[in-house]
C-alpha cells in the first residue's frame, strides 16, 4: 500500500514550512521562538448531516457559506459512507478505525472496550503520541456507548466538555401555536426564552472558542516546543429536535421549499428495509398528525416544514462552524492545523417517504467529508484570512434593510457594525441586494474528490497527514490488537487530486460497505434501533461505481456473525440510472447474472475490495 509516501511527505514538508514561516512571523519580536512543529488537528462532527450544503447541491439553495468557504479551502470527497447510519456504531467504528462487526457495537447500549475489543481510539492514539487531545461536545455517542465517561481517560487529556442544555432534548421547551411549551420536533425558538438563555452547539463552540485562545496563551508563554492538540468538537443539530434560533427560519420561506423528488416507495422493496422512524413520532407536534404506523405517509404540508427546519439548523450550525473556524485563524492556527469536518451519517428528509437514518439507503449512509491539509488543499492566496466569519443573519437583515432604504443608510450601518463580526463587511459590500446570498464563490471546491471511501479511512488518514505512527491493516481476527485499522490512507488520493495527476490508472477501493441491523422481517416499534440481543437480520450492503446492492441475511447476535445461506431479502438499485435509489431491480429475472456477481463480492467483503 502506498502508505508514508514520497510524495506526501514532501507535501508535509511544505505545510511544515509554511507554519513555520508564519509563526515565526507571528512571534517575531516576541520570544523569537520556534514552536508547533507538529500539525494540530481540529476534528468537527456533526449529528445527523447529509449533504444538504451549499458546497455540495447547486440545486437546492442551501446558506451554508462558512462551511463552503471550508471547503473551498479543502479536497472534497463526495462520495463518503459512514458504515452504519446510526450515531454510536458509525462514532465507534471511524474513531477506533474499525467496522461494527469488529467494534460489535450496533446499538446504543453498548461499549466497545467491554464488547469487541479494548482498541485504541483516533483521539487516544493521537494523545500516546504527544498531543494533547480534547473533546467539545457530541464527539463520541455519550452515556454507555462510551462507559459514561466519553472514554476518558484513554482517548483524552481532560474529561470531555458536555453543553449543559443538552438535558432540554426531550423536554418541553418549543412554544406551540396553542401559547403552551411543548416536545416538539420543529422547534424554532428565542434563545434569550430559553432555559440557561442558551442552546448546547452555542455552549460547544463557546467552549472550544475558549480552549483555543488559552492553548495560544500557554503557547505564547512557553520557550520550548509546544504540545501540539487534536481538538474534536461535536455538533448536536441538525439532529432532532429541530430547536434552533427562529431567525434562521427568515432564510427559508416555506413557499421556496420544495418537496423530495422522489417521495414514493421504492418499487418492490422488501420490508425489511424499511425503518418506520420512530423517535420521529414521538414527538408532541408529529403524534398529533395520527401518522399511520409504519409506512406513514406525513402529511404534505408537515414534509415541507420539516424540510425547512431542517435546512435552518444546519445553517445554524454553519454559523456556529464559522465562529470556531475564525477563531481557530485569530489564535494562528490556520496555517498548522488539519482540519476534518464530517457527518456521522444522513438523514432522509422524505425520498421514500422516510425520515431518518436507520437505513441503508444512499440518504442515510453519504456523508460530507472535508479535509483541509493547509499548504495542500488551500487556495494559494497570501495574505488573505481562510476563514473570515461569514454572518449570513447579518446579510439577511441587510437585505431585508435593503429593500426599504438607501444605499447610503447601508453604508452607514454596516461602518457602524460592532465588535468582531466586521469582517464581513467586504463580502456584503463586494455584493449587490441580488447577488449577496449567492455565495458561489465559495462553492466551487479546488480539490474534489468522486471516488468511493469510507469513514474507517479517517483515521489511518489522520496519522499519515500528521506524521505519526500510521495503525497497520487488522489482521482477520482484530480482537486482541489494540492498534489497528480497517481503513485505508486517503493521502494517496489527496496527493494525486491535488497534483492534478489523472486518476486513470489509480488503483482504489472497488466498494464500500455499510450494513443495518432489523430484529425482524416486518417493521415493528424497535426496527430502527434494535439493541444487540434483538438483532436477528443484517442488512450488508455494498456501493460500487454503479451499483448499490444490499443483502439483509439472518444474524447471530452472540458471536456476531451473519449466515449468508440464510438470505432473507435483496435489494439492487443500478446508479448510474436510478442515483436515488428508486427501483429495486435484485429480484428481476434479466440481472439474474449481475446480483449473483455482485452476491459474491459482498461476501467476500471489505478486504477483497481494498486497492
Ligand atoms: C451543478 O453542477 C453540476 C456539476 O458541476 C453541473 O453539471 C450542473 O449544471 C449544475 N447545476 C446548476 C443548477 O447549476
Ligand atoms: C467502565 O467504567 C467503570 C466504572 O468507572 C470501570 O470500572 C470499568 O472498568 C470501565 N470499563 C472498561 C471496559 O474500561
Ligand atoms: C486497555 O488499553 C489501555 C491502553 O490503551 C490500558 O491502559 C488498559 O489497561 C487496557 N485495559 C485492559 C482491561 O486491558
Ligand atoms: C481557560 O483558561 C482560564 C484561565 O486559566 C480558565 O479559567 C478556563 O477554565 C479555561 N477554559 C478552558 C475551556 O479550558
Ligand atoms: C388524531 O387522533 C385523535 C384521537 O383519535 C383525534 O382527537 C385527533 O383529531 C386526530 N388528529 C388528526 C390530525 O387527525
Ligand atoms: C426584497 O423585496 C423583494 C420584492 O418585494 C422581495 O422579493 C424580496 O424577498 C425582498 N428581500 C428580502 C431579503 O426580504
Ligand atoms: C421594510 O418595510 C416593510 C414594509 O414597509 C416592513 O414591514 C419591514 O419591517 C421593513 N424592514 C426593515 C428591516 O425595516
Ligand atoms: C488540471 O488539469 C486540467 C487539464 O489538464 C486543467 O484544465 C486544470 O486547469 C488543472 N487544474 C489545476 C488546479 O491545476
């Protein structure tokens, strides 16, 4: 494998360079030090995350401009699978770097130290080689997922930081129409109303905001070499409840919403795929619609609004990204920290009149993945700041200002702007009224990347960019192997992206794989979540250039293995035609000879379809 190469190395080089010459900069006249001789790693994951941003849909118009300008300064991979579209399996699998038949955790009631194995983890891996590794907000699924203790003291430095408004998920905190609070799943609210006047991301990012500015404080004060971080900071929407501040509603009238495409059942999907998206009904607004168990559908009107809310939260998130990201470049560590940014799986906003994860489907299992590697992925710039906040709020009230006033009121407003968001003064004043929510600019990624990976690449990827100890590939049986990993380095990729070299001859992955676990053939109240001693089927499914096919087969939950002579329902969807996955073809006579050659890859599995 072409793991530690040349090439790279020279590319570590460069971004070392770089960093160096920048801090010297920084520091001349103060210590006159060299410091940072490591790449620190900001590690940003957010809950529940398809791809519904600006930098990856031209189509719907998406106000995500931080994360876009992220990507703008980063490769783009568009094609990445988580490898179980839940929040604990698919954590603990891309942080021990493993697949959940190897972490053995498919619920959330499990710990992987006690269940598959005691593995090393991203963080800790990071921590037992000199840095000092944090945890702000939902970085591992918290409570026994991760032994109550966010598996501290092995992965991190300092106990994990927890927003304390989190405890309001399941409480009655969202005005209704009626004048009453109540459990809501669309939730727009007025933060100053809310109890601590605050909400769990804003906490979070306050937090790692916080941390960043002391880490340079302490850097700034020593004469040594500093420890270089790995910073991971958790994002909690746009999960459910979709409770965020109602301003970011304004950005999307309901009347610009539009329905899925494709809102009907997949044509002869068998049952067992389907997840009758429980934790949706659950709450107040949603049981009162009487949606029929399981199959639904949601109401039309209720389909459009969750789309909405869903859209806000995120740009809500954006916003917030955006805060930390210019942050991270005020303290000067733009130019020496890699940056990932990642979902920890989809979210199906009504494509087969699903709403949720729990599935195999494209929806639920894609996931945008960013890397920023600076003097690699970076626009070559100069003297430009990366990450200026992009206040999208801001620009709203200026339009909206806009269309009643005169250009020289704007003005005078906007050289009145306070505090630290001035900085995107040059952006809005760069833009005419029309034009200023476009932010395709920043959409038109330099360095993308279509070819097919896998969150388990995370983390083998990390240790090669950042120069440590790279885990070698687990053997067959990784119990008792704490270093490990069944990902493989995408620095191999990056380079060869970035060097503009054709991707013709490369060898890759030929699939990825991801898999969902049923307790029974017929949806039932516990389909989408099973825990572990309920699992009786596993679905495995596999994503090739053209095809996604996908197995559900009987499942032995003490050893964890599945039996593929005991195939309960297959699925085939051909891509390149049907990119929504619309049409389950597994079963008609003339792919016969295809599902058999694509049964056969499944069942060799992941190892067989490494490059
Ligand atoms: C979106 O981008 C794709 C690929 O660059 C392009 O083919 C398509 O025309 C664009 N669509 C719109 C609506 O801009
Ligand atoms: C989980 O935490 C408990 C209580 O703190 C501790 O006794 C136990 O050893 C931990 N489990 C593992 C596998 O580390
Ligand atoms: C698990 O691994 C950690 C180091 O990664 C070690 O400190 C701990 O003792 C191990 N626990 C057991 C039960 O082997
Ligand atoms: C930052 O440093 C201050 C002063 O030492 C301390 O009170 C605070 O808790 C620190 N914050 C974080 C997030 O570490
Ligand atoms: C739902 O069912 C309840 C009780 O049967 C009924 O009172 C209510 O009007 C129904 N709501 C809708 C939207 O049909
Ligand atoms: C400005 O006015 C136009 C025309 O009335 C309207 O279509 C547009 O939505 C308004 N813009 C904002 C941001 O309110
Ligand atoms: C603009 O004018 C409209 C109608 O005259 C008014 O409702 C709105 O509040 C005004 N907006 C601002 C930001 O002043
Ligand atoms: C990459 O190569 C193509 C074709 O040779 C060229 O059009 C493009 O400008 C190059 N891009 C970069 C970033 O060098």
């Amino acid at each position: 494998m072409l793991m530690n190469t040349l090439v790279f190395q020279l590319f570590r080089l460069v971004a070392f360079s770089t960093c160096i010459a920048l801090v010297s900069a920084l520091l001349d006249g103060t210590t006159g030090t060299r410091r940072a001789s490591k790449l620190n790693v900001l590690f940003i994951v957010v809950d529940d995350l398809r791809p519904a941003l600006g930098c990856y849909d031209n189509v719907t118009q998406y106000f995500t401009p931080n994360i876009d300008q992220l990507a703008a300064n980063s490769i783009k991979f568009t094609n990445a699978h988580v490898q179980q579209a839940l929040c604990a399996p698919s954590r603990a699998s891309f942080l021990t770097g493993r697949r959940p038949d190897t972490t053995r955790i498919y619920d959330l009631n499990s710990y992987w130290r006690s269940l598959g194995g005691n593995f090393t983890t991203l963080p800790q891996h990071f921590k037992e080689n000199g840095y000092y590794a944090a945890s702000v907000g939902k970085v591992f699924h918290p409570g026994i997922s991760s032994n109550y203790t966010d598996d501290y003291p092995y992965s991190w430095s300092v106990p994990a930081f927890h927003p304390s408004t989190q405890k309001y998920k399941m409480k009655k905190v969202c005005p209704g129409p009626d004048g009453n609070l109540h459990m809501n799943l669309i939730c727009p609210v007025d933060v100053k109303t809310q109890p601590e006047a605050s909400l769990p991301d804003i906490q979070s990012t306050e937090y790692a905001i916080e941390l960043l500015r002391n880490i340079s404080q302490q850097q700034q004060q020593q004469t040594k070499g500093s420890q270089p971080f790995f910073l991971a900071v958790g994002y909690h929407k746009p999960h459910i409840p979709l409770k965020y501040p109602k301003e970011f509603r304004d950005l999307y009238p309901l009347s610009s919403i539009k329905a899925p495409t494709n809102p009907d059942y997949p044509k002869k999907l068998p049952h067992v795929a389907w997840d009758p998206w429980t934790d949706v009904r659950r709450r107040d607004d949603i049981k009162a619609l009487n949606v029929s168990f399981p199959y639904g559908p949601m109401p039309k009107h209720y389909q459009l609004l969750i789309r909405q809310s869903y859209y806000a939260s995120t740009t809500y998130v954006d916003n917030l990204v955006g805060y930390l990201l210019s942050s991270l470049e005020k303290y000067g560590f733009a130019e020496n920290t890699v940056i990932t940014f990642v979902g920890d799986h989809g979210w199906a906003l009504g494509e087969h009149q699903e709403w949720a994860k729990y599935s195999n489907f494209d929806v639920a299992t894609r996931v945008p993945l960013l890397m920023y590697i600076p003097g690699v992925t970076d626009k070559k710039d100069q003297g430009h700041q990366k990450f200026p906040h992009i206040n999208i709020l801001k620009q709203l009230r200026s339009a909206k200002l806009d269309n009643n006033t005169t250009q020289e009121t704007r003005r005078n407003r906007y050289s009145n702007a306070e505090g630290s968001e001035t900085e995107d003064i040059n952006i809005f004043k760069s833009k005419t009224t029309v034009t200023m929510f476009d932010h395709s600019d920043l959409k038109s990624g330099r360095l993308v990347c279509n070819n097919h990976v896998e969150l388990v690449d995370i983390f083998p990827t990390l240790t090669d960019i950042c120069g440590i100890t790279m885990p070698p590939l687990c053997p067959k049986n990784p119990t008792e192997v704490r270093l490990c990993t069944e990902g493989i380095s995408l620095s191999p990729l990056i380079e060869q992206i970035s060097t503009n070299d054709t991707l013709a001859d490369f060898k890759w992955k030929k699939a990825v794989f991801t898999q969902y676990p049923r307790p029974s053939d017929e949806p039932q109240e516990n389909s989408d979540s099973p825990i572990l001693k309920d699992i009786t089927i596993m679905g495995y499914s596999m994503v090739t250039d053209k095809y996604r096919y996908t197995e559900w087969i009987g499942f032995n939950n003490v050893q964890c293995q599945g039996n593929w002579d005991d195939v309960h329902a297959r699925e085939l969807y051909k891509l390149r035609s049907d990119k929504m996955e619309n049409n389950n073809v597994a079963n008609d006579a003339q792919y016969k000879e295809l599902t058999q050659k694509l049964a056969n890859l499944l069942r060799k599995g992941w190892r067989h379809a490494l490059p």
